[in-house]
C-alpha cells in the first residue's frame, strides 16, 4: 500500500512540517443570504493523506448540524480546501432553490 499519485513522499512530508503547527479541525463560517437562522459551516482537518474539508449548514444559535452537504478528501492546500468548499456549500445551495 502506498501514497496516492499526486502526492509524493516529499510533497506529503512538506504538507505535514506546513501545518503541523496549526491547531486543527479549523471551522469557517459562511453567512447564507435570506436566511437569518443558519450558517454554512467549513470545517478544515488534516488527515494522513493531505486535508479533508466537511461542509455542513449549521443551525446559527447552538452550531448544531442542520444538514451535511459533503466532505471532500486528500486535499493539497488550505486555499484549495476553503475554495472548494465555499464552491460546494454554493453548487448545493443554488440546487436546493432550484427544487
């Protein structure tokens, strides 16, 4: 078993020196427009195979989970997670309007 093509030893063992000083899980929060009671919740984690992003709409007062939207893996960068994540949190929301 070995490390997944797009990450390299190297590339692995410069991603974990990056963000072993970081305190993680980190959580972002998003407001949503017209609704004054939840948040989009982004919420950042390091794994052994790079960063998983969890994107949830959370109940504003309380935090608690209102719906899980989706969780991405094997993330190279903090940038790329939040982009990816906002993305997602977006593409899902536009659906739910949609239906």
């Amino acid at each position: 078993m070995g490390l997944p093509s797009s990450l390299g030893r190297g590339k692995l063992a410069a991603m974990d020196e990056t963000y072993r000083a970081k305190q993680f899980p980190i959580e972002h929060f998003v407001p949503l427009e017209g609704n004054e009671h939840l948040l989009g919740r982004l919420v950042l984690n390091k794994a052994h195979d790079g960063l998983t992003m969890e994107i949830d709409i959370v109940l504003k007062e309380g935090r608690k989970i209102f719906r899980a939207v989706e969780c991405l893996y094997r993330i190279e960068d903090e940038d790329e997670a939040l982009h990816l994540g906002v993305q997602k949190l977006a593409e899902f929301l536009e659906k739910q309007r949609s239906s």
